[in-house]
C-alpha cells in the first residue's frame, strides 16, 4: 500500500514566506491606532486563528470590531503577497515530488479564502485548500486537518502534516496524523511530532515514507464530510 495517502501543508511560513507580511500588517493597524505590539503580541500571532489574531489585537489597543480587523489584515496581506509571494526554499520541489507520485496535498491555513485561493493559484503544483474561514474551529483544534483528510476520503492517520508553528503543529498531532515539525519564525518544541527538519531544502519524498504512518483508530475525532470533493486549484 502506498504511503502517505495525502501531504497536507500549512501555508503561511511552511508553504510560503508570510509570517512577516502578516506581523507587518498587524504592526500597521497598531501604528495607526496609536499603540506599540509587544514582542509577545506579535509572537501569539504566529500561527494562530483569525479570530484569535484579533483577539490579540484588540486587547493591544487595536480599534474596531473583530470582523473590521480580520478584513483589513486579509486586505492588507492579499495586496501584500499580490505583490511578493515568496515560496519557503524546499517546499516547491517536495510538492512537485508528491505530486508526480499521484499523492494528493491540501493547504490547510488559519488565513482566510481570499488569500489561500491567491497562493494555490500561484503554485505550479496542484493544490486543494481547507482556508481558516471554512471551519468553526481555528487550530490548535484539529477541525482543519480532519477536514481535509474528509474531503478526500483518506484516513488522517495516514496524512502526513507539515508545521512551522506550535500552534499549527499541536493541530496536526491532535488530528491523528504524522506531524512533521518545521520551524521557522519561531523556535518550535518537537517533543509530539513525529520529526523535526531544519527546514524543507533538499527534502525528497522518501523522506515523508521513511517515517511510519500511525495505525487508523476508530471512534476517533470526525468532521463532517462535505457535499462535494476537494479541486485542487
């Protein structure tokens, strides 16, 4: 049996270089309401759901209500990667790997559908989406990556996750499948992934199959299944 059954990515700082447009942004929104992010501010948004983003925003100083943040930082950061969309070395070349073997990928991001729509289309290699704006539960909950192993029938214990992000990466590892670990804007604790990796140069596809897949349980978390497939983008 082939093995994984399904790649799935998360985007922003794993799939692509976003983390600082995304902090930029949030910086930006901070400037003009006359407040200072704090480190820690800025760190709590690495990874985290849009509605924590605001969250986090708002007990800053930020003005507005919740949706009026979440839509101007959507705004800001489409317009930004409009401009300069970066991919993370590695990541490009693994992908097209996978690809060509017959494996199906999913981007599984917090970011909302205006912008993962943007970054699929720009990637050379076909990719499905679960955007953060599909689920009621932003990570670390595990709804997104259990979504997308639904959509495309396959056991989430025989997906393979890639994170950059604590946030993320505890999504992954509650979801049930091989969450490989991939730090970047931040140093990452791996102790629950099932690898570490400095990063995604020179990565191959023998390396997600040298690591094993989690035997599939029953009676475990579920979403629902939706009407229609995932179409890769």
């Amino acid at each position: 049996m082939s093995w994984p059954d399904a790649v799935l990515w998360d985007m922003d700082g794993t799939l692509i270089d976003s983390e600082r447009a995304w902090l930029g942004a949030a910086e930006a929104l901070a400037v003009r309401a006359g407040v200072t992010l704090r480190r820690a501010d800025l760190d709590r948004l690495v990874g985290a759901s849009m509605s924590t983003t605001a969250s986090v925003l708002t007990a800053a100083g930020v003005t507005g209500s919740a949706a009026e943040i979440v839509a101007e930082l959507t705004e800001r950061v489409r317009d930004g990667l409009a401009d300069d969309l970066v991919f993370r070395p590695g990541a490009l070349p693994l992908a097209a790997e996978v690809h060509a073997a017959g494996i199906p990928q999913v981007i599984v991001s917090m970011s909302h559908r205006a912008i993962v729509d943007h970054v699929a289309a720009a990637s050379p290699v076909p990719m499905a989406s679960v955007a953060g704006d599909d689920v009621e539960h932003g990570k670390p909950h595990p709804e997104a990556y259990l979504t997308a192993a639904s959509r495309l029938g396959v056991a989430i214990e025989r997906c393979i996750v890639l994170e950059d992000s604590a946030t993320g990466l505890a999504a992954g590892v509650a979801s049930g499948a091989v969450a490989i670990a991939v730090p970047f804007y931040l140093p990452l604790d791996a102790a629950a992934a099932a690898a570490e990796w400095d990063d995604l140069a020179g990565r191959r596809l023998a390396d997600l199959q040298a690591l094993e897949p989690h035997p599939v349980a029953t009676g475990t978390l579920t979403v629902p299944v939706p009407p229609a497939p995932l179409e890769e983008k």
